[in-house]
C-alpha cells in the first residue's frame, strides 16, 4: 500500500525545492534577477500543459506566431486557441534546417 506521501498531489506550481533550484541555476548561468522572482517559475511535467499556458499567457489576440515545421503536433492548434495567427516555417535540408 503506498504512503500518504507517495499520493500527495503536486501544487500546480511545481515544488518550492525544484523552483528555488531552477531560479539558482538561471541566476548563476543567465540573468541574474531571477532569484527574487521564485513566484514565476512554473515547473511542470506535463509539456503540453506547460505550452500552453506559456501560450496564453505571451500570446495576445491576432498576434502572429510562427513555429518550425516539422514540430510538435499541436503548436498549431496551440497558438490558434489563443486567438493567434499561426504561421509555420518549414525547415528542410534545402533551407539547411533553418
């Protein structure tokens, strides 16, 4: 039978532990302000989850969006329930995957 902390449900922010770590790391290797900012590190395990709420939260209506092409199957329809205009971008060895 598993331990009441093993069915623990995680906060939808993620671990404070994980997200102090993640705001070290930034600060040390990238920017330097991060670290007073642990209230808007999301850690999250669920990509598509994660995609989209970045999305929503970037994305007004009509801007334009474009992503690479081949991508994952839903930034399209990701970036179009937004109300953004997506726009793809096929990278091919031609274009020399650019």
């Amino acid at each position: 039978m598993p331990s009441e902390k093993a069915r623990h449900t995680i906060p939808n922010l993620g671990l404070i532990e994980l997200r102090r770590a993640i705001c070290g790391y930034v600060a040390q290797h990238l920017w330097a302000w991060v670290t007073s900012r642990r209230n808007e590190v999301l850690d999250h395990g669920r990509r598509l989850l994660s995609l989209d709420l970045v999305l929503r939260a970037l994305i007004d209506p009509g801007d334009k969006v474009m992503y690479h092409q081949p991508c994952y199957v839903s930034y399209h329809p990701s970036v179009t329930l937004t109300h953004g205009i997506a726009g793809r971008c096929p990278t091919t060895r031609r274009t020399s995957l650019r």
